[in-house]
C-alpha cells in the first residue's frame, strides 16, 4: 500500500466582481457620495457663503469640464447645428446656473437633510412635467404617488410654517423650485443629450454656465478673505466640484447604463438617509419625530410615482384647420 498522503483541495479564491456587480458597487459608491456631499456643502457655506461657494466651484468647473471632452474626444470636439446652440445655451442658464443658485439659497436657509430630502422630489416634478406637456398620461398609481409626496412635504415643513418660521419656510420652498427647475432642465435637454450624449452636454453646458456664474458670484469672491481659509475648505470644494460632480455623474451614467435605470434608480432614495445620518454624526443635527415622518411619507410618494406604470402617452393633438376663404 502507498504511504502518500492525499493532497488536500485547493482553497477556492474568492470571486471577482462580475460585470453585474460592478456597476452596482460604483452606483453604491455615487449615492454614498452625494449623500456625504450635502452636509459637507452646508458646512462650506459656513465659511465662505452660498454665493461664494459657488463663485469658487465655477473657478474650478472650466478645467474640469476642458478636461472631461479632452478626455472624451481628444482635440476634436463635437460641434454642434446652429440650431441647437441657444437651447443648450438657455437650457443650461435654468439647468445648472438658476438650478444651483435657488439650491444654495435654499439650503443656506434650511438644513442638510431637508435639502438632501427635498430635492429627491425631482421624479414627482419630471411627472407632472412630462403631464403638462402633453407627452405623458399619469396612471392612478401616478397621482397618489403625486399626492402622497404633496402631503410629506406639508408633514415635513409643517413646524416651521405653524411656527411662523418663514425665513426656513422660505428655504424650503426654494429647494423645491430648484428641483422642479432641474426636472425641466432633464426634460427639455433629453434631444441634446440624445443626440449628442451626456458628456458633450455636461461640458459644453459648465463652460457655458461659468461666465454668468462668476459674474454672479464676483462680489462675493472679492470680499473673500483667502488667506483665512483652512485646509479643509479648498479639499473639500475640490471634491464637491471633481469628485460629486463630474466623476459622480459620469460614474453614474455608467451604472444606469450597464446596470439599468430600473435596478440604480432606487439607490438614490438610500442618499437622504446617508444625508441624514452623516449631518448628525457630523454636524450635530437634530431630527423630530414629525420630521422623519414626513420625509419618510415624501420619499414613499417619489417612489410610487416613479415606478408605479405609465399610462400611454397622448395623442398628439391635430393642428386647427385652416380657415376657407
């Protein structure tokens, strides 16, 4: 008989990521970030203003936008018809410029987590958009999801408008224009985009945005005090600028696109909760009882409205007939 002994099986290593999962980790990894993003914004606007957070971003916004079509087309940038140059140019001043501008107002006069919660009520906007327009019929689901985030949002800022709180009441009101302006803008830009992608739109609408920006925002740059600055201010505009906004984005276009819109887009209802969390660890915010309600009513309704079944869409209405003479 043979003395060897027998060769014990192999360890199995453990699996790689598939191509499925992938997509999943990055998508992950955006709504980890743009949730750590908005108390981090809150705490930039502490030290240098709404304004002039935004006058710094749009310092840094050209390079990265320069950047982000170099990379994507070389030397060779797409041009565009003369056709659609003043919508991209009109549709970028409401999309990105006014979009972010109501935003900081907004969240300057209210907190972190109510941004966070109140500008995910872009899906509800996008529908009753998409409704007015005529491209669109809402289904029963629909409507009550319509109407159930209608009621969270009244849940949500109901102590400040009892409390006559109207500064407060007044940024949270802006937040939810800023995000009914940004479903306008993800509307209406839908034929740019189809036509010439989301990278090309994305560049060529920052650098667009950046001069009337910084027009905006120069008294506010000018009576900056530099040098005062800590550290932390320029590193964490540079992520908010770099790494939320232009890595983020296109990380999650990628996700969308290799993962689906259908499995990525509810991971975006875990960023008000990261959101939340961290302005607690971090910034010391308090939440009520009433408050985690209603976010939780308004976060429900987005959800219904969002994936409840479309109805089919209109039909396109006829043209009048032409009087006879």
């Amino acid at each position: 008989m043979s003395d060897r002994t027998a060769t014990p099986p192999a360890t199995p290593s453990p699996p790689a990521p598939t191509a499925a999962t992938a997509p999943l980790l990055a998508a992950l990894g955006v709504v980890l970030t743009w949730g750590v993003n908005f108390p981090l914004q809150k705490a930039l606007f502490g030290q240098v203003g709404p304004v002039g957070f935004l006058g710094l971003r749009y310092l840094l916004v050209p390079f990265c936008a320069v950047a982000l079509l170099c990379w994507r087309f070389g030397r060779h940038w797409p041009r565009l018809d003369r056709s659609e140059v003043w919508p991209l140019v009109r549709l970028t001043l409401v999309g990105q410029g006014l979009h972010l501008l109501l935003a900081a107002y907004g969240m300057q006069g209210s907190t972190a987590f109510s941004a966070s919660v109140l500008l995910a009520c872009g899906p509800v906007f996008t529908l009753l958009i998409l409704r007015c327009s005529g491209v669109e019929r809402l289904s029963r689901g629909q409507v009550a999801g319509v109407a159930t985030a209608a009621l969270g949002a009244l849940v949500f800022t109901s102590d400040k408008l009892l409390g006559a709180h109207w500064q407060a009441s007044l940024g949270d009101l802006t937040l939810l224009v800023a995000a009914a302006l940004f479903s306008y803008y993800t509307v209406a830009a839908k034929p740019l985009i189809q036509h010439h992608g989301g990278v090309t739109v994305l560049g060529y609408g920052s650098l667009v945005c950046t001069g009337p920006m910084l027009l905006w925002c120069a008294p506010a740059l000018h009576a900056l005090d530099w040098a005062a600055q800590p550290s932390w201010v320029w590193g964490g505009l540079l992520w908010q600028v770099a790494g939320g906004g232009f890595i983020g984005w296109l990380a999650w276009g990628w996700a969308n696109e290799r993962h689906g819109v259908a499995r990525t887009a509810p991971l975006i209802y875990l960023m008000p909760l990261i959101a939340g969390f961290t302005a607690w660890a971090w910034g010391g915010e308090q939440f009520s009882a009433h408050k985690l309600l209603g976010a939780a009513v308004i976060l429900s309704g987005v959800a219904l409205a969002q994936f409840s079944p479309a109805r089919a869409a209109l039909p396109a209405r006829r043209p009048p007939p032409e009087p006879s003479c």
